[in-house]
C-alpha cells in the first residue's frame, strides 16, 4: 500500500468512479500547490493578513474512533486542523501522523483550543476500533485529536468531493488494493470555511500552518 501527494498520477486500474474524480482533481491538485506557494509567500510579506476562504465543509455523516456519530456540527465553534491518513499506511501516513502529534504538543503548548481530525481513507479496513488502537500508539490526546472513519462512498465523498483532497483505491487483485491520497493538511476555521492547504515537508511548512491557524483562531 502506498500514499502519495496530489501531483502523483493515479494509475489505470483505479475503478471508474475513482479515476473521474482523480482527473477532476488533476486541475486542483495545481491549484493548491500554488496556493500553498501563495501561503509561504503571504506569511513572510504580511504574516497578519488573514487566511483566504477555500471552500466549506462538506456535508457528512460518519463516525469517530469510538463509535459515535461524527458531522459537520462537531467542527463548528472551532478551529481545527485535518489531514487523511490510514493505518496501514507505510510510507507518508507515519510521518504525518507525527506530525499531527506534533501539533497536539504544540497547541498544547501554547494553551491553544485548535482540534485535529484525522479523516481514514481506508475504511474498509480502519473501524472504529483500529483507529482507537492507532490513536493510543501515536499518543494521541482524543479530548483534542479525533479519528474518522464511515462508509466507503461517504469518506470519498467528504474527502474527494467535500474537501478536493486526492483519495482513490486502487484494485491489485481480488481481495487486495493500495489507497493513494493527498498529504495536505487542511485548515478549518469555527464557521467551517476551509481557510488553507499546507503541506508538512519542513519546519517552516510546520510553523507557517501553526502561524495560519492561530491567526485563523483570534478571528471574531
């Protein structure tokens, strides 16, 4: 199984379903590199001016590491930080989920409200309770850091179509499949806009997106 950034090319025996919306997000997979560009660039220039408006949050319903119904309504009224992940990931996933460790310190740190959410693109596989045993081996601290998973057409729905983050599995034989998808982290702020796509490549992609959501948090 792989994981792999927006610029990769999906291969051909991605199903139907997955490839139409893998050519959709070709165009946008541009869009957001540049944008991310735009991000470094706005920081060191105007490291005060607030985060642009992407999009909204997707409509869904799915479930969290305990079981529990999991929507929209449960990123309102906050600040959050999202990426997408799987646990049997073993090449990006490890790295980004660090990395989300990372940030739960931080926040931590800084006496900070900001959540993180970390959406399963692998649901078949990551129920409930093996996203409950990922969460505790990465130390993660679920009153601040959730875990989802749901139906297969609604995570590719919320990912794909909700937050325009490459995801697709991809068929190797009968019963087994790798899953592709984007590295981004996506910026949420209370009202549900999507307010940034940062990759996590380097310290200064690490504090541009602490920088960004802080900004995003002291918004009124």
């Amino acid at each position: 199984m792989i994981a792999i950034g927006p610029r990769a090319n999906v291969v051909s025996r991605v199903p139907r379903r997955s490839a139409r919306w893998a050519i959709a997000l070709g165009a946008l997979a541009l869009t957001l590199a540049v944008a991310a560009l735009s991000l470094r660039r706005a920081a060191s220039i105007l490291p005060h001016a607030p985060a642009p408006v992407y999009g909204r949050l997707p409509t869904f319903r799915l479930i969290d590491e305990h079981g529990e119904p999991y929507t929209p309504e449960a990123m309102l009224g906050q600040v959050s930080v999202v990426d997408f992940i799987f646990t049997r990931c073993p090449s990006s996933c490890p790295r980004l989920t660090s990395r989300m460790g990372e940030l739960q310190a931080r926040f931590a740190r800084d006496k900070s409200s900001v959540r993180l959410v970390s959406f399963s693109v692998d649901p078949e596989n990551d129920t409930p309770a093996v996203l409950a045993d990922y969460a505790a081996k990465a130390g993660a601290d679920l009153s601040r850091w959730t875990f989802v998973t749901g139906a297969a057409d609604d995570i590719a729905r919320t990912v794909v179509l909700g937050f325009k983050v490459s995801a697709a599995k991809i068929a190797r034989g009968a019963e087994d499949y790798e899953v592709t998808h984007g590295n981004w982290f996506v910026l949420v702020d209370r009202k549900g806009a999507l307010r940034g796509y940062f990759p996590m490549d380097t310290a200064d992609d690490f504090e541009t997106l602490v920088s960004a959501a802080t900004g995003v948090e002291r918004e009124r």
